[in-house]
C-alpha cells in the first residue's frame, strides 16, 4: 500500500470523532459552549485536535484527533463538556487516513 502514495505524502492515522446533538442540544448547548471550545482550543494547541467543529444543519460535531487508539479517541470524547451536559446524544469514532506531506508526518 505504501507503494500507492506518491512520492513527498504520506498517509498519518488519526480519529473521527462524529458526535450527534440531542434534540435539545440548541437549549443545553449555550451554558457549555465556552467550556467546550477553550478545551478543544487547549488540545489544539497541544496537537490533539488537528480539526473541529459543527455542521451547518446543527445535526453534530465532527473532530479528528491525533490518538494512540480508537478507545483513547473515544475518552477525549467522553470528557468534553457536551458529553457531559447532554449536548452530545451519540459519539462514534472511526479510523481516519490524513494525507499529509511527509514532513508534516506525526510521529509518536
């Protein structure tokens, strides 16, 4: 398979974290919105989060995270302040393929 990546890129593994919001998401989400985003600001900072946010239709969230496995995706997850408060009714995660350029490569 690493034949099939052109020279220069590269192929880093990270998690989707696809989260679903309540039906009462609208009137849950304002009290945790601030504690929500300076965290997922922290692990962005940190080079945890490489991407988040939520889709236009107000349906859910969408986050990749850098993560050794899919159980440890799946606690940043849990510990978010939607999780919490019920914002969030569903959490999946799933394996993601980033391409990169090679010196951008992660490792560790």
């Amino acid at each position: 398979m690493a034949a099939e990546v052109p020279k220069g890129l590269a192929i880093e593994q990270i998690w989707a974290i696809e989260a679903t919001y309540a039906a009462d998401a609208a009137e849950r989400r304002p009290a945790v919105r601030p504690e929500h985003l300076a965290r997922i600001g922290e692990l962005r900072l940190a080079g945890i989060v490489i991407e988040a946010g939520a889709f236009a239709d107000m349906s859910g969230s969408l986050i990749l995270v850098r993560a050794r496995d899919e159980a440890a995706a799946l606690e940043i997850a849990k510990r978010d302040a939607y999780t919490r408060s019920g914002v969030w009714a569903g959490i999946r995660v799933r394996a993601f393929g980033r391409v990169v350029r090679s010196e951008e490569l992660t490792t560790g």
